[in-house]
C-alpha cells in the first residue's frame, strides 16, 4: 500500500512539475551594431531574439586580430551589457532597453542580456 502512494505522491508531483509554465529565457527584440571586415567594408551586425544570461561573442569580431564592433543599438525589452573583450571581459558599458544605444566611440567584442 505504501508503493502505491509513493507512486501516486511521485506521479503528481512531476504532472505539476509539467503543467508549470517556464521561465523567459530570452530578450525580445534585436540588437545591432556595426563592424568591418578585414577589406575594411563596413557592415551591420546583429542578434534577433538573443538568449538571456549567456555571454555572447559577436563572431565577426571575436579574434583579437579584428577590429572591434561599435555603434551597438539595443531594441530588445532587456538591459544590454556591452564588453570591449570576448568572453565578456574587459570595460563594460550597459545599454538600457528598447532604444539605448552609444556611438562609434564605443567598441564592443561580446554582451551579455539581463
């Protein structure tokens, strides 16, 4: 008898588990910003609907050889932190939701979303 409610306490508990709606786990919106490539072409970058909590590396400017992007626009409903260094390292600058954006000034290798 004791197996038998185990079962049925185990069986509810992970139909609630189930049922229960998860967390937002990304920024809506896009975030742009501008880069070159090696020719010296310039180029508009960007991410649609970027993950939340992740460091993201920008890949056309993630090597050290590259210049950096800048001008970054963020147009998601998170805070944007913007680092001058991959992997999220290096001076940081946040950009506040839906339209905060900086200058050519700021150059920007990775980023991270609240």
């Amino acid at each position: 008898m004791r197996l038998r409610a185990l079962a049925t306490a185990a069986a509810c508990g992970l139909a609630v588990l189930l049922a229960a709606p998860g967390s937002a786990s990304a920024a809506d919106g896009d975030f742009t910003y501008r880069y070159s490539d090696l020719g010296g072409t310039p180029h508009i970058g960007g991410l649609i609907d970027p993950p939340s909590g992740v460091c993201i590396t920008l890949p056309e400017v993630e090597h050290g050889w590259t210049e950096p992007a800048h001008s970054p626009r963020n147009n998601t409903d998170s805070t944007a932190t913007v680092f001058a260094d991959a992997d999220c390292e290096g001076p940081y600058f946040s950009l506040r939701p839906n339209g905060g954006h900086a200058s050519e000034r700021l150059k920007v290798r990775s980023v991270v979303f609240s």
